[in-house]
C-alpha cells in the first residue's frame, strides 16, 4: 500500500432493502490541514439499516484532488446491534484508504461496494490529525 499520507474519521448510513444505499460525511487530514468530505454511494445487496463510525489510513495520496473520486470494496456486514468492520478502498487515481469502523443497527449485507468522496477545499481549516477520531465530526 506504500506510506500513509493522510487520515479520514467519518460517518456513514447504510440503508438496505435488496439495493443499498449510504450517505455520510466526514473529515480529511492531509498536510497540516483539515478538509470536509460528502460521501455517497451504494450496493450492497442486504435488508436493514445500520450507522457506521469510522476511521481511516490513506495511502498514496499526493494531491488533495485525487482524494476525489469512486472507491470501491468487497465488504460483507452483519449487524445486530453493534458490530465492527474493516474495509480496503481504492480509486482510479492510486489512492487507498484502509478503514476500521464501528457499526450499530440491524443490517445484513454483502456486495461490492462503490462509494463516492467529495472534499470542499473551500471549509478547509489548519488542524492536525487527531489520534483517534471523535464523533460527532466537525
């Protein structure tokens, strides 16, 4: 995967009834800087609705741009109540994000998954990343 080069905590929903769904957001450390991120995506073929709490290793990341894009992943979750998740993604441009996520809900689920992140170099702010990531983000 090569040398770090940036950390994302983020929140997801996960919604699911044969096609899935997921929304969140999250925040992306990268220099000494901070930048929001929209993600979105689906495809998980599952029944039920779980909220993800997560945090991330980015990897290959050079330009704040090719944080940008579709990741995909191979993810499998069985949810009920509290569970925990690990994902590998990756995107067109080289980056990957090795995630570890903390899940609550009811949600059984299976797929390849595609998610989309959007960062707004605009909102960005002079931060550090934080040893571990606390919720809710800001």
């Amino acid at each position: 995967m090569g040398q770090p080069t940036a950390k994302i905590c983020f929140t997801l929903r996960d919604a699911a009834l044969a096609g899935g769904y997921s929304w969140g957001r999250g925040r992306l450390y990268f220099g000494n800087h901070s930048y929001p991120v929209k993600i979105t995506g689906g495809g998980a073929v599952g029944i039920g609705y779980s909220k993800l709490k997560g945090e991330g290793t980015v990897y290959n990341l050079a330009r704040l741009s090719d944080i940008n894009g579709t990741y995909w992943s191979v993810r499998a979750e069985a949810t009920i109540a509290r569970g925990r998740n690990v994902a590998v993604l990756d995107n067109n441009h080289g980056v990957d994000i090795k995630t570890t996520m903390r899940t609550s809900g009811a949600h059984l689920a299976a797929a390849v998954m595609r998610l989309t992140l959007r960062v707004d170099p605009g909102r960005e702010r002079v931060d550090t990343p934080p040893a571990t990531c606390s919720f809710p983000i800001h």
